[in-house]
C-alpha cells in the first residue's frame, strides 16, 4: 500500500434490515486527492460518506485512517469534517459563532480563535459578516459558512455530501470553482458526493462511480469517461451509444451489423461485448460515405451543438454535431477506430438499451434526483 | 405570508375574546377601583396597605405563593426536562406511549386527582400504612409545604413537558451530527446546541406551569390545610366567604401585574428565537 494513504477503506459492508447498502466496498484515498463519490441515489455513496465521518458503524471490514483503525471512534474524535447536504448551520449563533464554534471547543484562545473565523471568512468571501444572523443569509452565503466552520479546525480530510445541490445551476458552477480553488490552496483531501456526473468531472482527480452499494469503477476523470468500465459507467457518465458487439479478434469488432477496425484487444475469440461509442464522436457524413445510414427522427438544438436522434437499421443512436440536419434526413455514419471503446459484459448490458424513449426530462429523473440517499 | 384574513372569520374569536377576556378584565378593573356604591376610588388598595402588620402579612402570602410556585416550576422543569429529551430521542411507538402516559392524568378532572393525594399522604394513609406494616415510623405528609408543592409538579408537569418535548422534536438531527463532527461529545451537544435551541420550549413551559401555580387554592387547600395561605385562597375567600369583591378584585390585580411582570423577564429569554411556542 502506498505511503500517503489518508484512509483506507477495507472490505466494508453495511446492511439496513436486512438490506444490504455496501457490499464488499475497498477504496483508499491518497493525501490531498480530491475523491469525488458518484452514483445515482441510493448508491450508497452518503452511507460511504457517514461511515468515515463516524455516524454509522460497518457491519463488516475497517475503516482505517494511516494505520489506525477507526472502528470505536466517535465522529468527534476524528480527524475529518463534513460538509452536510443542507449546511446544518447553528441558528442560535451568529456567523462568527458558527465558525467559532469547533474552536472553541477546542479550548484555543479568544485571540487566536477571532484570528482563524477572520481568516476562514475570507477564504470563503465572506469577510464582513460576522454579525450577520445565520437565517439572514443565501443559501450560497450559508453554504460558505459551513465551509469556514469545517475549514476553521483544520481538519485533515474534509467530506463534503452533495453540497452544492441546493444551490441554482449558476451559482453551482462559481461554487465549484472557488471549491476547487480552495482545496488547491489549503491542500486538505476532499472527499465529495455527488450525483452530478458533470460536476465529478469537471473537480475531481479522482472518481469513484458507485452503483447498488458497490464501486463499478474508480479513476481519473479522463479514464471513466473515456474508458468505462461497464456498460453503468458509460450510460451514467455522459451519454453514450451502447451497443451488442463480438470481436471476431484483436482489432476487430463486429456491430450494427458491420464489421469496424478498432484499438482494443486481449478478448476471447468471438466474445459478446458492449460497445461505446460516444454521441459527439460519430462523424455525420454524406449517406453514400457512411458505414451506416440511418434516418434523423428528431433534432434539438442545445446551444454549442445539435442533438439527433438517428435510428439506424431500429437502433436509435445518439449524435451530436455542430451541423445542422432536419427530421427526416437520411445522413451517413462513420466512426473512427479510435473512436469505438469495448467493454465486457457485465449485468447492466441488457438493462440500458438505445435512445427509443429518450427525453431530456427523463434523463434528469433517472440521475437521481437530490436529497434522500 | 401577510394575507388579509376576511374580518368575518375573525368574527368569533373577536367575540370571544370580548366576552371571556375583556369584560371580565374590565370588571376585576371596575370593582377594584370602586367603592359598594359603583362610585371611583383608591380606597381598596389603601385599606389593603393601611397598617404595617397588613402590610406584612399581604407581603408574606405574596411572598409565599411566589416561593411555591417557582419551587415548582423548578421542579417541574428538572423532572421534564429529561423526559422531553428521553422522549425526542426514542423510537416512535415509545413516543406514543409515554405521551399517553403523560397525558392520561389530564383526563382525569383535576380536582379528583389533588384529593386523591390526601388519601395516599394522610397520616392513615397509603404510604404510612405501607410504613406502618415495615415497622418503620409515620411520617407527616399531609399539610406540609411539601405536599403542596408535591400538588403542583403532578398537575402541571405536562405542561412543561409538553411544550419542551415539541421543540426538541423539531430540532434537526444533522444539528446534532455537526456538533459532534466539529468536536463536541454528548454532554458537549447537549450544552452547546440542544439546550440552547430548546430555550424557547423551556420559556413556554415555565410560563405555563408558574402562572397555574402562583395562583392556584385548590391544592394549598386540599394538600396544604389551614396554614398555608397562598394569594390564590386569599382571593377566593374574598368572593366566597368574605363576599367583598372589591378586595378580591384588588388582589388579583395586583396578582395580574405580577405575572405580567414575571412573563416580561421570561420573554427576554425567549426573544430572537425563531419558534412561537411562547405564550402570552
């Protein structure tokens, strides 16, 4: 095991009656990473998340931090914060007494407490509001209260659970970025829930996709949505195409009827496999120059490209281009070898189908709405 | 928030609060400020402080209605203050129980409840019978401060329970989680968040258990015998015995500005914090 493993942990399994919530979960978190915990809700990624913060005990397997074992101690003994879903800030207490609230349980002196809430609230933007009621605030403004007030005590690890999802998509994206800034700063590990696939790629260094209690994948952004893992990881990260395929050999996969050129190897001989193909990487070309054709059945323009839906041979794809085709139209599809990524089967195949009763508003539904995990 | 509620569907609480509030205040007003003729005066309150020994002894029964009924709210709050907690804190069928548990004495009238006592307290009583047949010796019970006391926390407990336990129940678990996430243990959650944030139940059940108390006869009568006088028999002589309303009025005005008084103190307690559950 590396060095500067932060925490550790080591086949941890939970169950709620009789339910199982985590199933056989190993994961280790490196010195100043910044983890992100992805997956639709009821994933398990909170329960992960209040396992290491000590407000739920496995049922089985360790939670170590460095070498030393967690199991016993209580939340307030170790040396993580949190960042709750819904700030959970002091209503009694005024901002500055928030933030001072760790401190002074800490037992620092006056002086050094008023020192660390001034510096805290600047991080945070907030300098100026130490008198301020904590209801008097926006929800962005309380959530960087609950910031400073985890940030003030120094903590080694910070676990953040889905903390932006109250927050409009505008002041999403802001706080995101000073988040991410401030991690960079401070250099504290954070560990951070959510189900927002587009927030796990644009922050983290490392992403954990989680589904039904269990780690479908773990990797760098690049890596779980260039490579994904099965056919959960394609479906829930991004969107993709994913079709039924068999690789006749290496560098060779056969689907849609047609056989393509590829970059992946090291399958059996005519082994099932899924294949990816992403929307934005299938080149809409003149029908006559495709492998395949197929028929544009709708069209919706999302700003910087169009999405169609393109029903090739009764398989509806994904395609997005920055030009334009009308309802009807009969394009041509050619995809590069580099462009086709196969994965094995797994359970998920035959549960994620083409884009036949694809709705945005769908979409949204089954990600996972936030709150209850 | 700010709807203009339709004056008709004020109508009847408008009503009643003039019928059953106003009119009689106006009356314990009018008749403590007036003579057997109708006519305006001061003298009521003059004959009330007229000698230095009428003085004291006013003072004395003021004094000691004020000192039970705070040993009592006193009581009341050390006793509920854990059940409330208790009850927040259990599961939702022990909830349903021990509310029950608390509320099935208000059912029964609170007259038959305060004489109950006496049989159980009486010097031939149930607990020195029980005594008696352990050869230990009597003990008296009955006609002491004690009992009297004793006949408040029962009758009024749930009042300071009650309101309590409401706040606690609203208090946010994710509170409680960030405390101790920022380093507070138990005693430290309790300290720092729950107390502090149960304040306004805490202010709301004082109110409801000091005022029954201060100005209650029928249990320092029942419970407390002939020796003790508190304000609340003195007024009740003044009508039922004495028949001078003029002097009962008096006393209950004064009574009135003495719990407004106390209410005062107790709102500073309660102020900027979010709940409603003070009552005035």
């Amino acid at each position: 095991m590396e060095k500067d493993v932060v925490i550790d942990l080591r086949h941890i399994s939970l169950q709620f009656d009789g339910q199982p919530i985590l199933k056989d979960l190993n994961l280790y978190i490196r010195n100043g990473e910044f983890v992100t915990l992805l997956g639709p809700s009821g994933c398990g990624k909170t329960t992960t998340l209040r396992i290491i913060a000590g407000f739920l005990e496995p049922d089985g397997g360790e939670v170590r931090f460095g070498e030393k074992s967690m199991r016993g101690t209580p939340p307030h003994r170790r040396p993580v914060n949190t960042i709750f879903q819904r700030y959970a800030l002091f209503p009694h207490l005024n901002v500055y007494k928030n933030v001072a609230f760790g401190l002074k349980l800490r037992k620092l002196p006056k002086e050094e407490i008023a020192r660390r809430v001034t510096e805290m609230l600047r991080i945070v933007n907030l300098s100026g509001f130490e008198k301020r009621s904590v209801a008097s605030l926006s929800g962005g403004q309380q959530q960087r209260v609950a910031i400073a007030r985890a940030l003030a005590v120094k903590p080694k690890v910070l676990l953040l659970d889905e903390p932006l999802g109250a927050l409009d998509l505008k002041l999403r994206k802001d706080m995101q970025m000073e988040l991410k800034s401030i991690q960079h700063q401070l250099g504290i590990t954070f560990i951070y829930v959510t189900h927002d696939q587009e927030e796990a790629l644009s922050m983290s260094d490392t992403i954990v996709v989680m589904d039904a209690g269990e780690i479908q994948q773990i990797g760098t952004p690049k890596d779980v949505y260039d490579e994904p893992k099965n056919a959960f990881v394609a479906d829930f990260i991004g969107e993709s195409n994913i079709l039924d395929g068999v690789m006749p050999g290496d560098y060779l996969v056969r689907f849609a009827g047609m056989r393509f050129p590829c970059v992946d190897k090291g399958f059996e001989k005519n082994e099932r496999v899924d294949v990816v193909i992403r929307p934005e990487d299938v080149d809409v070309v003149p029908p006559q120059d495709g492998v395949l054709q197929g028929t544009v059945t709708s069209v919706t323009f999302k700003g910087m490209h169009y999405e169609f839906i393109v029903d090739v041979k009764g398989f509806k794809w994904m395609i997005q281009s920055t030009d334009v085709q009308r309802e009807g139209d009969v394009i041509g599809i050619s995809i590069k070898p580099e462009e086709i990524h196969i994965m094995k089967k797994s359970a998920y195949s035959e549960l994620i189908g083409d884009y036949s009763c694809f709705s945005d508003e769908f979409e949204e539904l089954s990600n996972a709405a936030p709150g209850e995990d | 928030m700010k709807k203009r509620s339709s004056p008709l569907l004020n109508a009847p609480y408008m009503l009643w609060c003039l019928l059953f509030v106003l009119v009689p205040m106006g009356m314990v007003v009018f008749y403590a400020f007036s003579d057997r003729q109708g006519g305006f005066t001061l003298e009521i309150f003059r004959a009330l402080t007229a000698t230095a020994e009428k003085r004291a002894s006013l003072a004395h029964v003021f004094g000691y209605s004020m000192l039970y009924a705070l040993a009592a709210t006193a009581i009341c709050l050390l006793l509920a203050y854990p059940l409330a907690y208790f009850m927040a804190h259990s599961g939702r069928s022990a909830q349903r129980n021990l509310m029950l548990l608390i509320m099935v004495p208000m059912w029964m009238n609170f007259l038959i409840c305060t004489y109950s006592w006496r049989t159980i307290l009486n010097d031939n009583g149930v607990i020195n019978s029980l005594l008696g047949w352990l050869h230990l010796p009597a003990v008296r019970m009955l006609f002491t401060p004690g009992a009297v006391i004793l006949g408040m926390v029962y009758n009024f407990l749930p009042y300071m329970a009650l309101p309590i336990f409401t706040v606690m129940q609203k208090l946010s678990p994710s509170l409680v989680e960030a405390a101790q996430d920022l380093g507070a243990t138990g005693f430290g959650v309790l300290r720092k968040v729950t107390l502090p944030m149960s304040l306004p139940g805490i202010a709301s059940g004082i109110t409801m258990v000091f005022v029954p108390s201060v100005s209650t006869f029928y249990i320092s009568q029942k419970l407390g015998g002939s020796k003790t006088m508190l304000i609340g028999d003195l007024i009740e002589m003044q009508f039922l015995t004495a028949y001078d309303y003029n002097t009962g009025a008096a006393l209950s005005l004064i009574l009135m500005l003495l719990i407004v008084l106390c209410m005062m103190v107790m709102k500073r307690f309660s102020d900027g914090s979010e709940e409603g559950a003070f009552v005035v």
